[in-house]
C-alpha cells in the first residue's frame, strides 16, 4: 500500500490547502516566536501573509463549522533554515477525546510510515495531561503549577524552575508590594486605579486594575512558597521515567503510591491508551512534552535512522485559539516525508 | 591596497565620529563638495565612506566595506547573524542606549521577564486577545523574549514615538532604546529588572565578509590601536 492510499483508507477527505496563507492566525496561535521560522511576505490587501509552513492550522481554519470527521493531507511546507519540503498527515477534527481516539492517531502514524516503507522505527510517547495532575496533586499555588506545566517539555528550564522554587523569592518593598503582602485587595486597585489614571492608561484595554491587584496578592504569596524536598524529589522522580509503554502504567502507579499522590482517572486513561496500543513498541517518557500552548494530553513522535520523522499529539486548545465557537477536540500526526526519505522510506 | 570605512554621514554620530577620529590621530578630510567619499588626512591607503546608519550596517553585512561605525544596536537589529558577519572591534564610547523592555508602572505585580510570561501566558483569557509589544525592534525582540521562554504575545510595530504607545492604547508593553530611562519614567512606564536586551553604542566594526588580505589586517590593528586608546 502507498502512503496515499493508507491516507485515504483512513480519512473522510482531503481538504484543498492554498499555499499561500495568512500569517495572522499561525502567528496568534503558535506565537510571535514562530515568525522567525516562516516565509512571512506583505500583502497589499489585508495583513500578512506567509508560505504555507503546516498543514494543522489552515486545515483547522478550512474545517471551522463543518462537521467531525478525518482529513489528510499531503504538499509542500516551507521553513526558514529548511526551504521547502513535503509533508503529509492526518488529523482527527471534532471527535470526543478519548484513550481509542489516541491511540488510533499513533497507530496511523506507524500505519503511515510503513506505507512508506519505514517499519524499523522508535516511537516516544509523553502526556502533559499525566504531568499536570502530578503537578496538581502537590497542591502547589495555582501560579506556580501554570508555570511549570508551560514549562513541560522544555526540561532545562523545569529544573531551573523546581531548583528556584526550594527557597523564598524576594519581594519588593513599594506601597504595592507592602499591599500586595498584607492582602488588601480594595486598597492595592485603587492605588493601581491611581497609577494608570495618572498615566493616561486607558482603564479598560488590557490589563486592569483588579487584575492587577489579584495577580499581585497570589505572586506576594507564592513568594512565600517553598517546595519541600521531598515534593522536589517527586517532581523529579516522575521527570526521569522512562519506560516501555506496556510497563508504564504500573511504573506511574508504584510512583503515585511513593509519593503519595492520587492520579485517578488520568491515570486510567492513560492505561487504557497503552493497552490499545499493545502490540506497538513505544517507548514513554515522562517529561516529552511540545511546548505550544494548545497542546493538551498525549504527544508522540518516531524516530528512523536517528531522525525523528513523524511527530504528533492532542491539542484540544487549538480550534478554541483560531476561533471556533465550541470546544473542538483534535488529534493528529505529520510526517516529514523529507526525512522519511533519507531514513530509507519511499513515500 | 586600501582599506575602506564607513561612517555616518549625518547628525550626532557624524559629529562624534570626527572627533573621535580626529582624537586618536586619524583626522578624517572634509570631502569635496557633493561627494561621500574622503580619507584619512595623509593616508590614501585609508578611505572614508560618509553613509547613513542603515547602510553602514547593511554594507558591512554585504562585506562591501572593511570597517564602519554603527551603533550596535542597529547592527544586530538589521542583520540576521550579525555575530556570523561582523566583528565589533572598539566601542567608541558615544551614541550610547540600553535596548530595553518597559511595561505599565501600573503594572505592580511585573518586575521581571517571568512576570511578563505569566502575563501574556493569560492575557488572551482575560482580554481576548494577545499581549502587544510596540517595537521597531522585531529581531532583537523576538530572540530576547524567546531566550526567556516567551512565546505567545503580537510585536506591534512602531516607528516613532513608542513609549507612548500604551497610552495611546495601541500596545501593552514596549522595546525601545533609552540613554538615562527619562523618556521611559516620564511616559510612567517601568524598565524590567532583567528586560535589558543590549547596551549599545557607536563601535568600530569589521566586516568578517569584506576583502581581506595581510595589508589591510594591519591597517585595521593600527586603526583600532589607535582608537582603542
């Protein structure tokens, strides 16, 4: 079977994607950083526009409104540093998460690789859904648990965080802070209410003065905030899993019960994803994670030939940023048929 | 064989230029009427391009000349890998300004380049759409704010008057230049603690694509050993 007629066995359609796009909604989602990255161009008519640099975005754009179902896709992308290449993928549009649903996802992006001929692959799987309730379960201030789950997959910058975090961080000694310390909610909003006032701030684009003061009062006291070594020890320990898929289950579960924590129905999904995907090798790595907002639970990537060349996750976030009126859960994979190719494949 | 430089043709930095060369014995020769190019009094082996800042850092880029005076801020702002493509040799001790990060005084609870994360992090939950940066500082930008993780927030562009953007509602925070930070306080904003980018000044800068040979690398040595001083 080719890689095109296992796309097509496996998906309802084939969108059509321009390859000329406009730059906004990638910039909005993925973040300025992403410019870079991309062959952006201005256009006389409406905002910028770029070279095609993924398929996920325009084809979520493509699909706004229209209903569930399964699309490939397959063209060429375009990156600063790379040039041109092709890619080719799936994504599951608008279907309820779930275990099978993910499962199915990784066990088409082995499909799809072997339609190409690459049956010798390593593939890695991570869950940024399993990271947060660990996270969640220690109880942490909220603040601080956002941060780190932002921080999930950039493993230098978890460490920095887990290490700062074991003493108090200094706070500041201005009439704020002095009212952040004490909680005053009331008082710290008027004072800030004072400051922008004063500064020709116009009271109600962006940031305003309650928010402020309330992001205030939980910084002052997640200031205060100590981890304690053995909460250290345990985010730590869960960072360094690294296990086959088949013994994950059991390894989190004896991991929960050292550290005293409860993951309850995430771990159950969790196990349940793995059993679906028996008779896959993969590997799981606790702290594999993408570090794009809208990614939510599982990510995966495999590797051939010392490359990784699929990769893909759940990002439940995505069609909310781009825009959609509902909740539209998605899952999907790409191939990068460049690298598949000097990994041996034939795509 | 000679060694060209290129120096600002204008303003301040032409001024300063002068007489920092002129200092460190290298008196640069009005030039002719009408014409961009002169040399160091004396020395026909050393020419002088009078060119406006943007070109200087474009051409030294190109390696069209072997050294010139631009700020670095321009430099590294104007050129992709401005450390691949040049060499800043000797700062000169003018055109001095701190490339900086500035938000809102108001803003009481951000003091550091974390706080301004957490911000963006939820800013588009809370306001419906993402933080904007007013900036005609796109490259320094973006890598500084991505050096510290910083990723979801719109760059606005702004080519004159940014400090007063926030007021005038058109962004939330800013990356501007500022020599004393008067500009900055007077507008009620606050530079971050760790939200300085570059501290930039006018500096002698070789072009590593320019034509080298054994002859102009020492005429470069004499002219930095001299200005170095």
């Amino acid at each position: 079977m080719t890689l095109d007629t296992f796309l097509t066995s496996r998906t309802d359609a084939r969108p059509s994607i321009d390859i000329l796009q406009p730059a906004d909604p990638f910039l909005e989602a993925a973040g300025e950083s992403l410019r870079r990255r991309i062959f952006i161009t201005e256009s006389t008519g409406a905002g910028p526009l770029c070279l095609r640099p993924e398929f996920t975005i325009p084809l979520c754009l493509a699909r706004k409104g229209e209903k569930a179902g399964r699309f490939a896709y397959r063209g060429t992308v375009f990156r600063q540093g790379r040039g041109e290449f092709q890619q080719a993928g799936l994504e599951d549009l608008g279907h309820a998460a779930s275990a099978e649903r993910d499962a199915q996802a990784v066990r088409d992006m082995a499909g799809a690789l072997a339609a190409c001929g690459l049956t010798d692959i390593t593939i890695t799987l991570g869950d940024q859904a399993i990271f947060e309730r660990v996270v969640a379960a220690l109880s942490l201030p909220d603040g601080i648990a956002a941060r780190l789950s932002r921080a999930f997959g950039d493993d230098a910058s978890v460490a920095t965080q887990i290490k700062a975090l074991t003493k108090p961080r200094a706070t500041g000694s201005t009439e704020a802070d002095r009212l952040a310390q004490a909680g005053d909610a009331a008082a710290l909003e008027a004072h800030i209410a004072a400051l922008m006032e004063q500064a020709g701030l116009p009271p109600t684009a962006g940031r305003r003065a309650a928010d402020i003061a309330a992001r205030a009062i939980a910084r002052a006291q997640e200031a205060q905030f100590t981890l304690t070594a053995q909460q250290g020890e345990t985010l730590r320990a869960f960072l360094a899993l690294d296990t086959p898929l088949s013994e994950a289950g059991d390894a989190l579960a004896q991991f929960a019960d050292q550290g005293g924590l409860a993951l309850g129905d995430t771990l159950n999904q969790f196990r349940e994803r793995a059993s679906a995907l028996d008779g896959l090798t993969v590997r799981y790595r606790a702290s594999f994670g993408r570090k794009l907002e809208y990614y939510t639970g599982v990510v995966f990537e495999a590797e051939a030939g010392g490359q990784t060349v699929a990769g893909g996750g759940r990002y439940d976030r995505l069609c909310t940023l781009l825009g959609y009126d509902e909740p539209t859960p998605a899952v999907g994979f790409s191939l990068d048929l460049e690298r598949a190719e000097k990994a041996g494949g034939t795509p | 064989m000679t060694l060209t430089i290129a120096v600002p043709s204008k303003g301040r930095m032409k001024e300063d230029t002068l007489a920092r060369f002129a200092a460190a014995g290298l008196p640069i020769a009005p030039p002719s009427d009408r014409s961009y190019q002169s040399q160091i009094e004396g020395r026909n082996d050393l020419t002088v391009l009078f060119l406006s800042a943007s070109e200087i850092a474009r051409e030294l880029a190109r390696g069209t000349v072997h050294l010139g005076v631009t700020g670095e801020d321009l430099a590294r702002e104007s050129v992709a890998n401005a450390d691949g493509a040049m060499d800043f040799l000797v700062p000169l001790g003018f055109g001095k300004a701190d490339v900086v990060v500035a938000v809102p005084a108001a803003w009481v609870d951000v003091e550091t380049m974390a706080d301004l994360d957490d911000v963006a992090a939820t800013f588009r939950a809370r306001t419906g759409r993402r933080l904007r940066v007013a900036t005609k500082y796109w490259r320094l930008t973006q890598s500084f704010f991505a050096s510290h993780g910083v990723a979801v927030y719109r760059i606005v562009e702004s080519l004159g008057a940014t400090e007063g953007a926030p007021a005038a509602g058109s962004a939330d925070a800013i990356v501007d230049i500022t020599s004393t930070g008067s500009t900055i306080r007077a507008n009620a904003l606050k530079i971050l603690k760790d939200g300085v980018i570059l501290q930039s000044q006018a500096t002698l800068t070789a072009a590593k694509g320019a034509a080298w040979d054994e002859t102009r690398r020492a005429q470069v040595d004499e002219v930095t050993a001299r200005l170095r001083v």
